[in-house]
C-alpha cells in the first residue's frame, strides 16, 4: 500500500494541463503502480476521487467511486473507475450547485455550480475504451476529477468567495 500525500492548493502541479496517457503507456508496470497508489491515496483519505496531479503526477488519469460514503451522505454510488485521457460532452447543460471538497483544498469547501449530465469517455488502465452518460452527483464527481487534469481547481468555479468556508464550520451553521 502506497498513501501519497495529497498535493495541496498553491503547488504549481495543479495548476498545469496534464499529458496524456499514450497508447503504449497502457498496461505499463508504471501506470498500474499510479492507480494503486491514486486508489491507496484515495481511501486514506476518505476521498470519492482523486487525479493523478494531485499526488504529483501531471497526467490525464483520474480514479473515482464509492458505493457509500461519509463525506456525501446523501448521494448514489458510483461504479469505481479508472479513466484515462477522459473527455467530456454536456448533455444537460441546466446547473446544479452544491458544495464541494477537495483533497487539495484540505477542510475548505466550495459551493459550486456544474451541469447536471454529462457523457464521458476514455480509456480504462488496460486501453480499454470506456463511454457512459451519466447525471446528478456521479456527473459532478467526473467534471471535478477532469478539472484537476486541467489544471482547475473547485475554488476557480466559485460565484462568491464569501460562501467559501471550513467544512464544520459549514456543518455546524447548516449550509451543509
């Protein structure tokens, strides 16, 4: 088990678009060690998804999934993925928005706004294509990851910094 500490918000990494995954780098001994320590990262910190920058790596792979979770209590499981190189098409581009965590903003969560469904594409650790249309939170979970790879981070998307706030701080008013 390989836990990575998650990059946090000021490192340059996140800030950069990601290179792609290439198509002999699949099934490669490194890229299969990237997921396990993405996935490894991801469960010790509790996380639904996690990209490959936000453990230092400036590539387009990006791990999501859960079928429960304590951070979003409310919300439906979603299949555990690896994608690769992942593109998205908005499919309804009518906007939900609801706060977000992040591994890389630490106790901060965001109120954002996002389509509410999306197609999504790409590529499996194996080069096996992947394609789903999906809506709600399992939508919201993929745009985030793909930010990451883009160099994009959840507190960009803010309308109004002034409902930016600590995660208990915003439990314990309500917000959230």
């Amino acid at each position: 088990m390989a836990i990575i500490t998650a990059v946090l918000m000021g490192n340059p990494i996140l800030r950069h678009v990601s290179s792609p995954i290439l198509p002999e780098d699949f099934g490669s001994i490194w890229l299969l060690e990237l997921i396990q320590n993405l996935h490894d990262t991801q469960a010790h910190y509790g996380g639904v998804g996690i990209a490959a920058p936000q453990i230092g790596v400036a590539r387009r792979v990006i791990v999501f999934g859960f079928e429960h979770t304590e951070r979003y209590k409310n919300v439906e499981p979603v299949p555990k993925t690896v994608l690769c190189n992942p593109e998205i098409e908005i499919t309804n581009p009518e906007e939900a928005t609801m706060y977000e965590g992040c591994l890389s903003l630490g106790n901060v969560r965001s109120p954002v706004s996002r389509p509410i469904g999306i197609a999504y594409s790409g590529f499996d650790q194996f080069g096996k294509r992947i394609s789903r249309k999906v809506s709600g939170f399992h939508a919201r979970l993929v745009q985030h990851e793909v930010d990451h790879i883009n160099g994009i981070l959840a507190i960009d998307r803010v309308k109004d910094n002034r409902q930016l706030g600590f995660r208990q701080e915003l439990i314990d008013a309500g917000s959230i």
